[in-house]
C-alpha cells in the first residue's frame, strides 16, 4: 500500500479543503450556488477570526468584512487546540498542505534535508511570536486586517491582485516553497503567526494564570494597555515553547506502546516536524504535535496510536486514528452553524443621546454598499448629519443597519429618505442623430436603498438587448424608477415585472462566461403616466461630470496676502476654455486622472478650473478654463510633458507620469459666465 493511501483520514480533509477553495475561488460555485459568487479566500480563515475578536474587544468593532462566522472559526481552533491539540494545522490549512507536499517531492528528487540546530531553532521559532504581535497590533490600530499583507495562502488564492503588499507576498510565498523544500514545515514551525497562537494556546493553563493575574491587579486600580496583554501573551507563548515544549493538558495525545515499539524509527522518519516519537516515554507530548496520524498509519507493529485505549488487543484500538479527523469535522461545522445563528456588529456607535431622551430602532436591510469597516464608518458619518438619529449598527455579512432614532424628532418614513441615494444608470448609449427624444415609464419596487441596486437592475434590462438607455431612482414610497427607452419600443407591466423579480443577475465577463450576483428585488407596479424627453436633456441627466477650480495667492490693496478662488481673482477679466473632446472620456478612468491633471496645471497662473461635461455636440469633453497670462499653446505644452508636477502637500512635490494622454490640441473658444 502507497504511503499516501495509508493516513487517508488526513489526506481526505487536506485535498478535500483544496479542491473547495479551488471549486469557489474559480467561480465553479457560483455557477451552481449564486450566493456563493463572491467567495471570500479569507472567508473561513480561523487567524483572521481571531483578530477580528481581538479588535472587537478592544474597539467594539469589527476590522474589514469579518463577520460572525471568522469569529467562531477562531474560536473553534483554540477549542481544538485547548482540548485536543493543532488540528486546523494538521488537517485544514492550505500552506501546511504545499508544505507535506514539499516534503515528498524532496523525498522524490532526493534532496539532502538541512538540519536545524537546536539553538537556532530555538531562535527561529521566536520569529513568528513577532510577526503575532505585529499583524495583531496593526489589525487592532487600523482595523483592517493586516495579515492579507502578507499571507501566502491569500496572495496565491488572489494570483497576487488582492489587498496586498506586493514585496511581502513575494517574500513569504518564496519563504514557504523555497525553505520548504530543504528544511521540514519551515513556515509552520518559525514563521506563521497562526501558529504562534496555536502554540502558546496549547499551554493554556499558565496563560489562564497569567489572566488572572492581570485581572487582579486591574481590581487594585491599575490599568495596563491591550498593547502589553497582547506582548505577554506572545511572550509568554514563546518562553513556554522553547523553555518547555511539552504541553501536557491536552485530552487527546499520540499514545507509543513501549512494549511493542522495536525502535526502527519509521515514526520519527514519517512525522512532517521531525519529532523523535521513537525516543519518546508512552504520550508524545510535544508543542508542535498536530495528531496528523502519519506516525499511526506508518507503525508496521500498531505500536502508536491516538489516545489512551485500555484493550490490549490493537483491532480494537485502531479507530481512534480517526478522531482528530473527525473533531476537526466537528468543529468546523459547529463553528460554521453558530456562525449563521448570530451576527455581532460591525460598528455600535451612538451620538448626542441626553438623559431621558426614548429612542426607538428602525432596521434597515440589503444595503449592498455597507460592506466592510470602512463602509460602515462612511455610512455612520452620513448618519450623523441626520436630525433625530442617535446610534447606528452595521452588520456587513447581512448587508444591514440598525439605527437608533428619537421619534420626538423623526420617524421611519424621514430615515428611509436619507438612507436611499438617488442614482442613474445608462444601459446603452442612444444616437443623438437618429433618436432625437425618448419616451419614459415609471415602475415602482421596493428593496432598492442601496445605490448598487440601480446598477444590478439596468444590468438584467441590457441582457434583454430591449431599447432601453437608462434607469434614474428617486426616493419614494414604493421608489420611483424612471425608464428611459426608445418612442418605438413597447415593455409592459408584466415584461417589468419578470426582470425585477429575477433573483440572479448573470453578468457577461471580459474573456467570455458569466458571473452570477444575488439581487432580491420587490416589483409592486406599474405608473400609467408615460411621457417624452428632449435627446439632449436626457443625455446631460446622465453624464458624470467632474468640476475642479482651484484657489491662488494674491496680494490685497493694504499689501497682506490673501488666499481666493482664482475665478474670483480673474472675474471680470476675459475668460477662454481650451477643449478637447473624445467619446472616450466618459470611462471611469479618464476620470481617476483629471484630479492629477488639475493638480499639475494648478501651479501655473492663469489656470482657473477644470471640467469634464458634455459640448454643443454632446460629445464628452475636458475643457480647462483659463486666462491670462497663460495661453492656449502652454496648455497644450503643459498636458503633453513627459512628467507631471503633482503637489501633495508643501513639502511633498513629485514628478510622475503623466494620468493622461492627449493626440491632438483642443479647440478654444471666449468663456462666457453662467447666469
């Protein structure tokens, strides 16, 4: 029998973990569960629980997109550990599984192993308490969770296009494959923080010591920084680890019949972390011990197994090879259970709430755009603004809010209105020459507060190839949502209402195929009120302007130096727009570069402003408005140089790449002042 056939309860878990991270991150499950087409690779990352725990309990909120369901994954792994021993390492994690498979294709090409001296090792293994307390801190100061960083497992899993810091993936990917190959779980064993953790919870009972001691003195009045409980803990870990080693707590352990062991060594040869189970005394007690099992599959004389059995006939002994698998199956699905039963909130923040003030909550759900922490806080800083409204929480995994009101002062009704943003979308793009107006139709739908919703509906309407340009909502009750199509095509009610209620939009993607997004949308009617709009009314709705003018030093009659808008300065004074037009420039990334285009003109007196809008002929237009003493051919000069003057602040002026490219000088023409 193969080797690899023979510890099949670990090899099961750890291709079945990779075959669904692969089944989701491809987007396999989303084809067959929509829910499932924005998988997450940090979805069930237990690590990233466990910061997300840390930061709730010092903040009262929770960092990124975690959610409730990271959180009882982390939890489930320091059970496991506490109780049993590492098997999220032993049976789950996608690294430790690249690196058992570095160690048998080291085997296969018969690479020398180096050996790691106990006094480096020693050294080493303090490494990953360092990065625990770094990736901690910095998850717990900014709330967002710094591992992505850094991870391996996530930098591949996004082909290195997620939240990253490039050179740092690349060291740590480079770290797991390369050390990997010449030195036994080199990531596991010296530089995984997760596995900092796993280590130092497995000596949990000095640790529950240690919190009690600093429970005590907290009752005497003294107070001690998370900064210095998160430095203990992490010291404390690595003192117990290289001082001790030998965590003896835990219920289940690999268990070595003295009597029937020869000594040949295969156990010892087979362990992935190179523990000498064959000079062990009956337990194995060992930190870095994970009850993977490949000691039990590879003891040709049943002399090892896992935990305690009293027969002494090894038949009956053999089944508990498979209870590390099957905790670890147990725990997952527990975590994953209790994770869907509750949901903590992102943010709980309240406001201005005085002493006898009664407040009432108002829930509001599927809000697509409350996603993440960052959301969460834009979200609460809009919430602020609003008269009569004293407290929000958010809860990214549903999509939802909580808000706290004074119904003195506001009611449900008001709140809706200020939660829902106005928005328009263009499906198609109508010939101003040939379809001189259009005709509009109202529908009305509920669950549509998020601006996204917009976006998801005009793309089921474009699948449709109907000739319909554009969606604008305006708050109502049900929302009002305008259609704007052309005289000549004929949609009715129920063709409405069949594209509303759709529950999955399948979205076309670069390269072919299709990607499936989730939408829950309530159609309630259609408006019998009809009617027309000019071509060129319709089209300046819907463009997406950009507006930029910008501010100058000047010198006042009394001689002090005042600081006013250059258009102010130069009112009065005549005023040109030196435009350049192209269909192009209505893509969001001519956009992203007109903030750095202002901010190199800027620095030339003279420049006023600059725009983006629609011209006489209705073709997307960047115009920059200016006066004397620059002109028309310094523009011209300016915006083709081979580097831009960006100013970021008064001592930070760098010299970069131009944003932009231009092919051919613009039009100029007098600017003549709006009334």
């Amino acid at each position: 029998m193969k080797k690899s056939a023979c510890n099949w309860p670990k090899n099961v878990l750890q291709w079945g973990t990779l075959a669904l991270i692969v089944f989701f991150l491809t987007g396999l499950a989303g084809k067959i569960f929509p829910s499932a087409a924005n998988a997450d690779p940090e979805k069930l990352c237990p690590f990233g629980g466990l910061q997300a725990l840390a930061t709730y309990f010092q903040r009262g909120s929770l960092p990124c997109s975690m959610s409730s369901l990271q959180i009882m994954m982390g939890i489930a792994l320091a059970a496991a550990v506490v109780f049993f021993s590492k098997l999220f390492c032993g049976y789950l994690c996608p690294v430790g599984t690249v690196e058992d498979l570095l160690i048998r294709a080291r085997k296969t090409m018969k690479v020398k192993t180096i050996k790691v001296g106990k006094v480096l090792d020693k050294i080493l293994r303090a490494v990953k308490y360092v990065l625990l307390f770094w990736i901690v801190y910095m998850t717990v100061t900014k709330s967002e969770l710094f591992c992505k960083n850094l991870d391996p497992y996530y930098a591949a899993a996004t082909g290195f296009k997620g939240e990253i810091t490039l050179w740092m993936s690349i060291i740590t990917v480079s770290i797991v494959i390369l050390c990997g190959l010449f030195i036994d779980r080199f990531w596991c064993k010296y530089v995984c923080p997760l596995g900092a953790a796993s280590n130092a919870f497995k000596f949990w009972l000095p640790l529950l010591g240690l919190a009690l001691l600093w429970w005590v003195i907290s009752l005497l009045g003294v107070n001690f920084s998370w900064v210095w409980i998160l430095g203990t803990f992490c010291v404390a870990g690595y003192a117990f680890e290289i001082i001790s080693g030998k965590p003896r707590l835990q219920a289940l352990r690999i268990v070595k019949d003295d009597d029937k062991c020869t000594g040949c060594g295969l156990c010892t040869k087979a362990c992935p972390y190179g523990i000498d189970i064959a000079s062990a005394k009956g337990a194995v007690d060992h930190v870095d011990c994970t009850l993977c099992g490949e000691c039990v599959a590879n003891c040709n004389l049943k002399a090892i197994r896992v935990g305690s059995c009293k027969s002494k006939a090894a038949s009956k002994c053999s089944w508990t090879r498979f209870l590390p698998a099957i905790l670890t199956v147990i725990l997952l699905a527990a975590a994953w259970v209790a994770g869907s039963k509750f949901e903590l909130p992102t943010i709980s923040e309240t406001w201005g709430i005085e002493e006898g003030m009664k407040l009432e909550t108002l829930k509001i759900e599927n809000l697509k755009s409350v996603k993440c922490y960052g959301s969460s806080m834009a979200f609460k800083a809009r919430m602020e603004k609003v008269a009569g409204v004293h407290g929000v929480k958010t809860y990214v995994g549903s999509h939802s809010v909580v808000l706290s009101y004074d119904p003195s002062v506001t009611n449900e009704e008001k709140i809706r209105q200020e939660v829902f943003v106005p928005s328009h979308f263009r499906i198609n793009s109508p010939d101003p020459e040939t379809v001189p107006e259009l005709k509009w139709v109202t529908i009305r739908t509920e669950g549509m507060y998020d601006k996204m919703d917009l976006n998801y509906l005009g793309l089921q309407i474009r699948n449709t190839g109907k000739d319909i340009y554009g969606l604008v909502s305006e708050y109502n009750c049900p929302i009002i949502i305008r259609a704007y199509m052309s005289p000549d095509e004929n949609v009715d009610e129920a063709w409405f209402k069949e594209i509303v209620s759709r529950k999955v939009l399948e979205m076309p993607l670069h390269g072919g195929g299709t990607r499936e997004i989730p939408v829950d949308f309530e159609f309630v009617r259609m408006d019998k009120e009809e009617g027309t709009i000019p071509i060129r009314e319709y089209l300046q709705m819907m463009f997406d302007g950009f507006k930029a003018e910008v501010n100058g030093k000047y010198t006042d009659a009394e001689g002090n130096t005042v600081i006013e808008k250059r258009r102010d300065h130069y009112a009065g004074k005549p005023q040109f727009i030196y435009e350049i037009a192209d269909q192009n420039y209505e893509k969001p990334i001519v956009r992203r570069g007109l903030p750095f285009l202002s901010n190199h003109l800027s620095t030339h007196e003279g420049f006023i402003g600059l725009y983006l809008g629609l011209n006489d002929a209705l073709v997307p237009s960047i115009q920059i408005r200016f006066a004397e003493p620059l002109t028309a051919d310094e523009i011209w000069s300016l915006i083709t140089m081979d580097k831009w003057t960006i100013t970021y602040a008064e001592d930070d002026v760098r010299e970069e790449d131009p944003r932009l490219s231009f092919s051919a000088p613009g039009t100029v023409y007098p600017y003549v002042e709006e009334e």
